[in-house]
C-alpha cells in the first residue's frame, strides 16, 4: 500500500540494525532507550510551548482581539520569553508547608502525563510502547496526575489551596468512571485494547462513522468527560481565579509553577490524542468506503500529518468550550457525572455490547 | 463596650474556618473584605468590612461651595457618574427655584440613560467573567467604547465628566451628539439578541443563577434595597416613575419588575432595563429641542436660603438621595448622600447564607456593587 | 399640594406624641427622643400608609445639640415624611436604635456612632463602619485632626 512510504518502521529499524552492529546488544538498547527519552523530552516541551501559543492565539480571536503579537513574527516567541522569565522567579519558599511533599507534588504530576504520553501512536512505525493493555495502561497512569494535585494542596498549609485541591481531587475522580467507559466501548468495537490493533481496526473507517450513533455518544460523553478530567473548560472550579485565587496550585512560584501549567496542556493534548486514536481513526488517513480514487488521494498525505490534524481539531474544540460557556459549580459538576453522565454511558456500553454480538455495525 | 467588641472579633474562631475574600480579590469589584465563615463549601455568615476607600466626601462639601461639590459627587458611583451631578444640581435649582431651558433637560435626561447603558453593560461583562464566561468582558468593553467615544467628544473625558452643573451644563454638547447617539441605538439593537443567546439562554448559566439568592419583597423594602436589585423582587421603587424630575414625566417607559427575586431575575431585570433605555433615548432624541443654549442665569456665588433640602435621583444603581442643610451662607452646613450601594450590599448575608462559595459571588455580582458608593 | 396637608391633619391625629408641621418639601414629625421609638413603631404601622420603607437616618451637629433625621416612605402611596428629634447633650448623646422596625437601619446607625459618636440604645452590633477605633468622631464640627486635615483659611 501507498501508506507505506511513510511508515517510520524503516527508519526505526535501520537504526536498531546500525547500533546492534556497532556495540554489543545490552549497550544497544540502552542507547535506544536513551534516544528515546531525549526526543520526548524535545516533544513533551515543544508542544507544551506550542499549545500555550495557540491557546493564546485562538482566545484572542474569540474575544476580538488579536492576542500576542510583539515577541517574534506573529508573537511566535511568546512562549519561550514567559518560560524564560518563569524559570528565573524566584522559588518563594514556604516556612510552615511539609518541605518534601511541597517539592515533590510538581513532579508527580508532570510524570504521570509524561507516562501517559509515552504509548501514544504518533503514526505508522513510530510508537514507544506497544502494550497489549495499552489504552488501560494510559487511564491508569493518568490517573496518578490526582495524587500530585492533591498532595500539592495539602502541603502548601493553605486555606485557598486545600479547598481547591479538594474540588479537583472528587471532580478528577469522578470523571475517571465516564472516560473508561466511553473508551471501553471502542475496545468491545474493536476487539482489543492495544493500541495499534484499535487503529489497525480503523484502516477502512473511522471507529466514529463505523459505530454510528452508538460511537458518537460515546464521543461525545468521552469530551465532557475528559474536559473534566483535566480540570478546563467549563469544569474549572479548582483553579477559577475569580474565587480562589488560583486553587492547588496558590503557593507555587517559578519553575514548579510551570510545571503545573505545561502538565495541564499536556494533558489536554494526551486527552485529544486518545480520543483521536480511538475514535477518529490515529493516524489512519479518512477513506470513504470504496472511493479508491479518493482513498489513494488521502494516502498521499502523511500519517504524521493526519494524526496531529485530528488532535489539534479536537484541541480547538476543547478551547472552545473553555471560551464560551461559564463555569459549573462543584455540585452541578458532580451531579452532572453521577446522575447524567455515568447512567448514560452505561446503557451505552450495554447497547454496544449488544450491537456487536448481534453484528449490527459496519465491520 | 469592648468585651462585646472582643467577642465579635473572635466570633469566627469557634470551629468556623474563615476565609477573606478581599480586599484585593478578581471578583469584589473594588475593595471590600467580604469575611467568610464556611462549614465546608456551604457559607454560614458573611461579613462585608468596608471602609478602604473613604475619603471623607461629606466632610469635604462642608468646605466647598455647591457648584465645587460637583466634582465631588462625580467620585462616588463613578459609573452612574452624570446621575450623582444631576441629584445635586436639581437640589440647589429647586431650592433656588430657576427655571433650566427645556433643551438642557433633554440633554441631561439623554446622558442619563447612555450612562445607565454603559453601567449596565459594564455590569453584564463583569457578571458573566464572575461565572467562568470569560468572553463576555471583552464583548461588553467593545461597546462600551462607542459610549464613552460619544462622551469624549463633547466633554473631553471618558469616565468622570462632571458636567451637569447648578443652571445647566458645563458647556454645549458637540454638534454630532445627536447622530452619534442614534448610529450607537442602531448598533447596539444589533447586538443585544447575540448576547441573549450567549448567555441568557445558556443552560449552564440557568443552573449557576435561577434560584440562587432569593430575596423576596419584604425583605427588599425591610433593608432599602432600590434600584434594580430591588425591581427583581417585585419592589417596585423607581425615583423616575414616583417623583419624576426633569423630563421623565414626559415620556412613555415601563418599570421592569420581576417576582422570584433570584440571581435571574436580577439579571433579566437590568437586560431589559437596557432595552427600555434605548426606547427612552429615541424618544428624548426625538423630542429634543434645537437650539445652543446650554444654561440657565445664574449668580457667580449660589447661596441656599436657610432650611433643609432633599432630592431624590435614580441611579444605575438604586435611588440616590442629596439632604442638604444651608445656613444661607455660601458653603452648605451639613451634605449627606443616601447612596444606593450601601444598603443593597448590606443584604449580602441574607441572602449568601446557606448557599455555596459560588453563589455567593453570583450573589456579590447580581447586586451590581461599587465600593467607592459604599464608603463615600 | 392637598393631599401633602391633608396628610399632616392625619398624622397629627394618629401621632399625639410630636409636633406635626408642613416642612419644606415634606410632612415633618419632631418628637422627643424618649418618644421616638413609639411613634417610629406608630409610623411603621399606620393602616391608610404604613411608612414601611427607611430611605435614610442621618445626624447633623448643630453646635449645641444634635440633630437626627429619618426620611420615611411608604411603598403603597408613596409618600415621604421626615421625622426628627433632637438630642440635647452634646458630649455623650444616647437614642433608640430603630433597627428592630427597619434592618437597614442597622448600619446606617453603625455609620453615625462612627462619624457622629451618637450611642444607640439596643443597638445588636454597635460598632465603628469605616474608622480605626481610637480615631474621634469626624463629622462632629468642632473634630480637629492637624495630619490629615488641611484647614484653608477663609
């Protein structure tokens, strides 16, 4: 198939084939390992950057307004000059604050979306970790970002901090039951929970068109639900600075602020990235049925190209939300999940199961 | 005096975690400390400080004569700012019984109701920034410009124009006033169904607001509070409809009452007040006379014969009341300002009681506070 | 006009305890400060006007005594009166607190014991609203503060 042009698994293997011949094998993988981790390091701050920009960008367009245009064409630089300043802020050092969780809080949080992002699909060829339990090893590792949130409220001996790292502590929770279930409903579609079999499954349609309407609540609901999860939009009790000041995250200056900050872009670009990989197809380019004229025309556009389009589509959705509506209270936010969003995404995941045993979907 | 005094410092170290809200706070909108006692997320008693931003305004009037005292007043609720002239200036016209040319009540009725749009619509922005809609504020400033455009070509400033002087105004307005104003009517009619469906009709919005802070009838006359915060819960109290003055018993407008006196109502209240002062302003427009006078005759030193004075003005806010004491001579005795924003924030614990930290900033919000009109 | 004087004739009926004349602008009742609170509650609960509605307490100082004056209306006619009382002692005055009848009377008071240093009796929190608590009682005519006060001479 065309698509193999731009597989990345010659690239991969060439390399792998070169090391093993230079040094011995152990030191091989090593070497690998090591590459590895420097390029998402590389990756994990470039987009963190670019997505801060963006952000800035597409609310600025929404509010009227043209948004950061001064350092670098277009205010490209923006983002370099407020890390540069963030990094040289002083570290205010809290007398009466638990001195080790305080410092260790950032951290966690930034680990646990950096594990995440580890066994995301790039595009054809260029996947770190391939595990067979793949997407239950993301929600997993995810989920640890609330340890971070709530150790950080605690430690900081702050009124504004506790309350806020309690919010975010029950809503993060919370949530975490509707995002597994939407994204459960695409592995009883498509059969397993690894990754590169979910988008292999996808290759003649996108799990969202094939699944019809059973699929798009999931999405949806899987949107709401992940919009909560990491604490934006609409659901941004915890850190609303028209009530708490900035909630958990009150008492961290400097870089561990910045930690906090980058860890929840990243997070918005890991909950964009799954729901592309589950339901919009990852990397795979969109072909429409038996259009092999058209089919051929998309393969000619990369993976890469195809699978950071998708994300950022959803990225701008999610900004979206952030912009327009007001903010749910705590009770609402928790009502919405136990008695709106949990109820339904069970009789969802029951009817998929259903449909699929009966076979009722385009296969 | 002081065990009652110690005791109510210490009234919150019970088992009741306090929280300040302010002075410096996003959402209080000038400095007040709003001391929070809470169980939890739920509020059991709010405590408004207030005080930040006192500048002795009725100590200063006992200084200064009556047409100094104008700029002054310009200071208090500083977006009802032509308003606060006005109550002053009718008080020492009335008291001295001058007649103003019909043109100048026009003029001064027409800046009124632009002034009530630019403060509502200021309020509209700051209120849906309070809820998490942060779009909002950017929309409503957008507009409010093409207000404060209008008034900066005829006065010079922007905000804080102290123009409405005893006798008259200041000066003439410019020559584009009245097209000016009829072009910003035909814009803003545009605008106003987009806000409506940006958040009035907002399901999100409806579960932040309708409900929230009920305040029903009697306990709006019981605590004085007037103005639109009070039309929301049925109080029927606008100055322009009981004791009209100027030209408002000339012209045709509805008093916007509504019953359920939630955060809602309070917002519908001041939407459709908005509408109502569109309909006002192309009535004035239409009505208004030709002409360049722009005052009346009146004495260099204005001096207020002996006895006591009170005139009643509506506000964005609320009815504002001047009460004046003259010994004849040519600085007034005693001033005193019943200004609207001192007894519409003093319900705050009322109504705040028993709900959530969120409320009570919907709460804060819908009740449209200017501290600078609390603390005089 | 009329009915401005038919309602002094009511009020003089129905409040003997004060002096009902034609002010100004409005109706004005003076009465004894021991009296004020029953005729307040009198006012409060008239049958044709109950006066229900407090627009404003204020104080003025009159070098010998002091003044405090209530602007009263009531919601369903509309009418405004004006009702006053005068405080003799000058240097510790004391009066009833009608923040029983009217709550936003409450803090109104709180304002004029601060400015004023006007004590009110059964008051439920009086303390100062915008001063410190050592300051003095600003609005008084003959208050001095050398610092903060710039005297013009005239």
């Amino acid at each position: 198939m065309i698509l193999d042009i731009y597989s990345f698994s010659t690239l991969t293997h060439s390399i792998n084939k070169g090391l093993n011949a230079v040094m011995s094998p152990l030191l091989a993988t090593i070497v690998e390992l090591v590459i590895v981790g420097v390029l998402f390091l590389m990756l994990y701050a470039v987009l963190g950057l670019f997505l801060v920009y963006l952000e800035r960008k597409v609310c600025a367009v929404m509010q009227n307004r043209i948004g950061p245009n001064r350092v670098g064409r277009w205010g490209m630089f923006q983002t370099i000059a407020d890390l540069i300043k963030l990094l040289m802020k002083e570290l205010i050092p809290i007398k009466r604050a638990d001195q080790f969780l305080f410092n260790l809080a950032p951290f966690i949080v930034i680990i646990a979306s950096f594990m995440a992002m580890a066994a995301l699909p790039f595009a054809k060829g260029l996947q770190a970790i391939d595990f067979n339990i793949g997407i239950f090893y993301i929600i997993a590792v995810s989920s640890l970002g609330v340890i971070g949130i709530l150790i950080a409220g605690w430690s900081s001996n702050s009124k504004y901090s506790l309350v806020g790292a309690m919010r975010s502590g029950a809503q993060i929770v919370s949530y975490e039951l509707s995002v597994g279930l939407s994204l459960l409903s695409i592995v009883i579609f498509s059969g397993s929970m690894q990754l590169s079999t979910v988008i292999a499954s996808q290759a003649d349609g996108w799990w969202i068109f094939k699944g019809q309407i059973p699929a798009i609540i999931a999405f949806i609901l899987y949107l709401v639900a992940g919009t909560a999860e990491i604490n934006r939009g609409p659901f941004d009790l915890a850190e609303a600075e028209s009530e708490l000041t900035a909630g958990f995250h009150t008492e961290y200056s400097g870089i561990k602020f910045a930690f906090f900050f980058l860890a929840e872009y990243m997070n918005m670009f890991i909950v964009a990235a799954i729901a592309t990989t589950m339901f919009l197809g990852g990397w795979m380019p969109f072909h429409i049925g038996d259009w092999t004229g058209f089919n051929h025309i998309m393969d000619y556009i990369p993976s890469i190209v195809w699978f950071f389009g998708k994300t950022f589509v959803v990225i701008y959705l999610i900004m979206w939300f952030k912009w327009t509506f007001p903010r749910l209270r705590i009770d609402q936010l928790l009502n919405l999940e136990w008695k709106y969003l949990l109820p339904l995404n069970l009789m969802n995941t029951v009817f998929i199961s259903f449909i699929v045993l009966m076979g009722w979907y385009f296969k | 005096m002081s065990e009652e005094i110690i005791k109510n410092i210490m009234v919150g170290e019970h088992e009741d975690y306090l929280i300040n809200m302010g002075p410096q706070h996003p959402s209080t909108h000038g400095v007040l400390r709003l001391e929070v006692s809470l169980n939890g997320e739920d509020v059991k008693k709010v405590t408004p400080h207030i005080g930040y931003i006192h500048r002795s305004i009725e100590k200063m009037c006992e200084k200064d004569t009556y047409k100094q005292i104008i700029h002054l007043t310009d200071r208090m609720d500083y977006l009802s700012a032509h308003m606060n002239n006005e109550a002053v200036s009718l008080l020492v016209e009335n008291a001295l019984q001058i007649e103003v040319p019909e043109r100048v009540k026009y003029i001064r009725a027409i800046l009124d109701e632009l002034s009530r749009i630019a403060s509502h619509h200021l309020w509209w922005s700051a209120f849906g920034m309070d809820l998490g809609a942060l779009t909002t504020f950017f929309y409503g400033l957008r507009d409010r410009e093409k207000i404060l455009a209008i008034f900066e070509e005829s006065f010079g400033s922007r905000l804080l124009h102290s123009f409405i002087t005893p006798g008259g105004l200041m000066h003439d307005v410019h020559s584009n006033f009245r097209k000016d104003t009829l072009e910003f009517i035909k814009y803003f009619r545009k605008k106003l169904p987009e806000y409506k469906s940006l958040l009035t009709d907002n399901i999100i919005f409806h579960q932040r607001t309708k409900g929230v802070g009920k305040m029903d009838k009697k306990t709006s006359v019981a605590y004085g509070v007037t103005g639109p915060s009070g039309r929301g819960s049925g109080f029927s109290c606008d100055v322009r409809k009981i004791a009209p003055y100027g030209v408002y018993d000339q012209i045709e407008f509805n008093e916007i009452l509504k019953n359920d006196g939630d955060v809602f109502s309070r917002y519908l209240v001041r939407m459709e007040e908005m509408e109502e002062s569109m309909n006002i302003l192309e009535q004035l427009i239409d009505k208004m006379p030709d002409g360049n006078e722009y005052t009346a005759k009146m004495k260099a030193i204005v001096k207020l014969p002996e006895g006591e004075y009170y005139q009643r003005v509506e506000t964005a806010r609320g009815e504002l009341g001047v009460y004046v004491v003259s010994t004849g001579a040519k600085h007034p005795y005693r001033v005193r300002f019943r200004t609207p924003n001192f007894s519409n924030l003093f319900v705050l614990n009322n109504l705040a009681k028993g709900g959530k930290i969120a409320d009570l900033v919907a709460i804060s919000g819908s009740l449209d506070l200017v501290i600078p009109d609390i603390d005089r | 006009m009329d009915n401005k004087t038919d309602l002094v004739e009511v009020l003089s009926k129905l409040i003997p305890l004060g002096k009902v004349t034609m002010g100004n602008q409005y109706p004005e009742i003076i009465v004894d400060p021991d009296k004020l609170h029953k005729t307040a509650l009198a006012l409060k609960d008239l049958k044709t006007t109950p006066f229900d509605f407090l627009i404003d307490v204020t104080a003025v100082d009159f070098v010998t005594h002091f003044l405090l004056v209530f602007h009263l209306e009531s919601t369903n006619t509309h009418e405004v009166i004006v009702l006053k009382t005068q405080l003799e002692d000058h240097d510790s005055p004391f009066v009833d607190s009608v923040s029983d009848l009217w709550p936003t009377a409450e803090f109104q008071e709180r304002e004029i014991f601060d400015l004023f240093g006007i004590r009110f009796n059964n008051h439920p929190d009086l303390r100062r609203l915008f001063m410190e608590d050592d300051y003095g009682y600003p609005l008084r005519k003959d208050f001095k503060d050398e610092i903060n006060i710039i005297e013009y001479p005239n």
